[in-house]
C-alpha cells in the first residue's frame, strides 16, 4: 500500500520555484524519505546527503536533522524546490481539514 502521493504544480514563468503538494498518508515521514518520495532525490541516502550538506529548509530553517520527522502543513525547500506537505484529504494541519 502506498504510503503517500505527490504531484506538481505548474507556477507562472515570472517564478521560478517549483512547488510539489506532498499527500503524507500517515502522521509523520523522516525527512530524509520525504525527499526520496517527492522526487528530490533518488533515494534515502542520497535524501541524507542532502540534508548533511544543509541544503534543505523545513519552514524556512535550516535543517540538519536527516530523520526529522516532517508532518501535515510544513514546507520543505531545497533549492528553488519546494514541498508542501499535506495530510489525510489534502488538510495542511492537525484537525484541517482541505478547502474546496
């Protein structure tokens, strides 16, 4: 069973960011797997090297934690990359839920 889902989303050509929605499946994902599954990195280790080499922001601090564990509503940034991570039916928080 997949433990989450990820898609991307197209953003004007005046910004240069490129956003990912990250559907997380259960409360928390380790940093390191959440980078591996939203297509940051190819795989765990390489997820760790990239936070190791303080490239990665959760909510706009640096993170040296490889194995963080990242919940509903924070954002992840690598980069001009960046993952919002949403929880069960796409609701950014504990108790949210999505807006339709």
């Amino acid at each position: 069973m997949p433990r989450s889902t990820s898609r991307r989303i197209s953003l004007p050509p005046s910004n240069a960011r490129e956003v990912i929605q990250f559907q997380l499946v259960g409360e928390t994902i380790a940093l390191n797997d959440l980078l591996k599954l939203a297509g940051a990195c190819t795989s765990g280790g390489a997820g760790k090297a990239l936070v190791a080499s303080g490239q990665v922001r959760v909510d706009g601090h640096s993170e040296a934690r490889k194995t963080c564990k990242i919940r509903a509503g924070q954002t992840v940034e690598i980069g001009t990359l960046q993952i919002r991570v949403l929880g069960k039916h796409g609701a950014t928080g504990p108790g949210e839920r999505a807006k339709s």
